[in-house]
C-alpha cells in the first residue's frame, strides 16, 4: 500500500500486559478505581501519539457531517472521549468473556430471528466491524448451544488478544482461524463448518494484510475502500450474509443482528457492481449503527487514506 503504513503494521492501541494489569485493578477493587488508573493513561497516550489524535477527529469529523449525531464540531474534547471510550469498552470486553459483565444492561435487536434461523441448522457468514463490544455477542452465543461461531483473524496481536480471552474462559467454544490468504484449504475448512451449521465470523471495515481486493462505497459521505473478502465467502459458501454489531445505548450496550443477505449472488458479468452493492448495504448498515452511538467505531489509522493503488478489485 504505497509508503503508507497498512493498519496492521501500525498496531492495535492495547497491550496484552497492560489490560490484563487493569482488569485485575477492576476485579480487586472495583469500576471506580480501575477509571481513576485508566484515564491518565489514555490522556497519555492520546497526548503522544498525534496519528492517533489525527484519525479520531477525521472519522468523528465525518460522522459528525454525515449524520450529525455528535451535535458539534468535534475538537480536542470529542477525541479524547473517544479513546476514553474505546479504553472502557476494553475492560468491558474482558468482563464478557469472564461472565462478570452484568448481561442484564444487554438489548437486543434481531437477535430472536437470527437464533431462530441458527436452530434449524444453517450456518451462515457474520460480517461485523470494530464497533463497540463484539465479545458481549460472544459471550451470548456461547449461552445459546445452537450457535458456533468461527473468528478468522488477520494478524498475530489480534490472536494474541483473543487468546487472553481465551484465559478468561477456558471453556468457551470460540474458534479462532487466522488467515493471510483464502487458500483452497481454508475454503474447504470453512465450507465444512457452514454446512454443519457453524457461522465464519468477519471484520469488513479493514483491508487484510494480503489478499486485500477492495472496492470503492461511499462512507460517511468520502470515498472509501472496503475488503470484498465478506461477501466473496459468503458467495462462495452459498448461505446468507448476517450483520452484526454492537453499541452503547442507555447504561450498557445494544447487540444488534440484520440479515444483509438471503444469498450472495455474483454474476460473472457484472461481479464488481455486484460486490460493490453488498458492500454499500454493509455500510450503510454501520452508519445507521453509528448515528445512534458515534464514539463507538475504534479504526483509530487514517480509514479513508488507504492507498488503493493495488488493492482495487
């Protein structure tokens, strides 16, 4: 991708020790006291690192102007809020997968349709995207036997991640799949777990490290790159293409589930329209997410800056 960094490259603005030292604040001394250790570090933090600052004002910018939901024009403040945010929705990520999150501050939206349809057998492929606490709907399916679900990760600190989650709750039956490419044999493997039933769990607001074949939708009013690798496997795999999302409403979150698709079709004569449709109905999707809970997209990189000189499908 041109000189520019690719996300991946740039890192994940969490480190393993440090959450695990702050979750152990929370467990031993309560919510309290672990934000009292928190917020000088995330002032720190965003104070340091301008490329950081930079890409939260540019996306808080843009929602703002596309949608309004902030209700000003984001400055300093809102950035810092935002990191804030994304800093507690770490705890509260480690909280899920423990069973210590209070699951009762949880809405739903879709979720019945979507279990209902789990039950009879079907698998299917979830896209999601970095917004809000993913592992509450984790930590939800594991509730529901019916429902398995399969991560495909891209990169080493996103596994390592999952697997402090793992530490949390050895018993859980997440699957984590890292690839760097779909080769034939990861196809076969996921095929195989979407017609026992099982869901293939992808992020479509990143670009992966290879493989990174992209079409141009429009994101909060600018152009924008996103991976056709969604609906590319959700084609290939011939079942439906399920949206979900998650995002803080009222004192805690809404876990919110959409159809996007019935079947993934791409016809040989006008694939690229056809994959560029899907992915536009995908962000749309996330917008709409994103008027109601703006602070809650965590793509802290320059999103609308990525070089598309050789990922363009």
């Amino acid at each position: 991708m041109s000189q520019k960094q690719h996300w991946a490259q740039i890192g994940e603005t969490t480190f393993i020790f440090g959450i695990w030292l702050l979750y152990w604040v929370h467990k031993l001394l309560g919510r309290w006291p672990f934000l009292i250790c928190l917020y000088p570090v995330v002032f720190s933090h965003w104070l340091l690192r301008p490329a950081l600052r930079a890409a939260s004002l540019q996306y808080l910018r843009r929602v703002q102007a596309a949608t309004g939901a902030i209700g000003h024009e984001p400055g300093w403040r809102d950035s810092l809020r935002h990191i804030a945010r994304f800093a507690e929705t770490v705890l509260d990520k480690l909280l899920a997968v423990s069973g210590r999150y209070p699951f009762h501050q949880v809405n739903t939206e879709g979720r019945e349709a979507f279990y209902a349809n789990a039950e009879t057998g079907r698998g299917g492929v979830i896209v999601t995207a970095h917004i809000g606490c993913l592992e509450l709907c984790r930590a939800m399916a594991e509730q529901r036997a019916a429902v398995k679900l399969n991560i495909l990760v891209h990169t080493r600190h996103a596994e390592a991640f999952n697997r402090l989650l793992k530490r949390l709750n050895p018993n859980n039956d997440l699957q984590l799949i890292e690839v760097t490419d779909m080769s034939p044999a990861t196809a076969l493997l996921l095929s195989d777990k979407v017609a026992n039933g099982e869901f293939v769990v992808i992020a479509g607001d990143r670009v992966p490290v290879t493989a990174s074949k992209t079409v141009s939708i429009n994101f909060l009013g600018h152009d924008a790159l996103l991976p056709i690798g969604p609906y590319v496997l959700a084609s290939l795999l011939k079942c439906p293409l399920h949206l979900l999302g998650c995002i803080h409403e009222k004192d805690g979150y809404t876990v919110h589930f959409q159809r996007l698709a019935e079947h993934v079709e791409l016809p040989r004569n006008n694939r690229q329209q056809a994959l560029t449709a899907h992915a536009q109905t995908y962000a749309n999707a996330l917008t709409e997410l994103l008027k109601r809970s703006p602070y809650d997209w965590f793509n802290f990189f320059p999103f609308w800056d990525q070089n598309d000189d050789d990922t363009r499908h």
